[in-house]
C-alpha cells in the first residue's frame, strides 16, 4: 500500500497527449491508447517528474479550491493507476 509521501511518476512506456481527434487527452503505449477523463489527465500532466500524492493534491487544490472531495478521489486514482501500471514507484 502506498502512502502520501510516496514518490511517483508516469511509466515510461505511456506517453500522455491531447488528442484532437477524440477531444480528450490519452494515454499512448505500444499496444494501444486509453481515452483519459478530465479529471484523470490533470492527475497525470503533474506525473511526468517524480511527485507524492500529497503534493499533487496540494497542487490540484489550488486550481480547483472548491473540490470537497478531492483527496479521496486523488487517492483513489493513483491506487487504480499504479495496479493499471500507468505510473510507477519513482527509482523503480
């Protein structure tokens, strides 16, 4: 289980990207895209350099100040993330 003070970042085999055709931002790897949602792609445009969640969460609270429940949605993300291995443990 990870904790907030955590490091993580993007793995490396995703490259994450707006998309004009589909009108969202993907995640791009070898064998395919997945189609991020709003909330998904301001998670990991802050993911591309070794990050905690709890920076990321301060950092989101301050573009979004009005989020009640962002810190739980956040730590929900990245535990989905990490198991979908769309970021990894920084130094792994």
């Amino acid at each position: 289980m990870s904790t907030e003070l955590d490091r993580f970042l993007l793995n490396p085999r995703y490259r994450l990207q707006w998309e004009e055709a589909q009108g969202c931002h993907i995640l791009l790897y070898p064998e395919g895209l997945v189609r991020l949602s709003e909330s998904a792609a301001e998670i990991l445009k802050r993911c591309h350099s070794p990050t905690t969640r709890a920076a990321l969460v301060a950092d989101l609270q301050r573009k979004f100040p009005g989020a009640e429940t962002l810190s739980e949605d956040v730590a929900e993300f990245l535990q989905q993330a990490r198991q979908r291995e769309w970021i990894q443990r920084a130094g792994d």
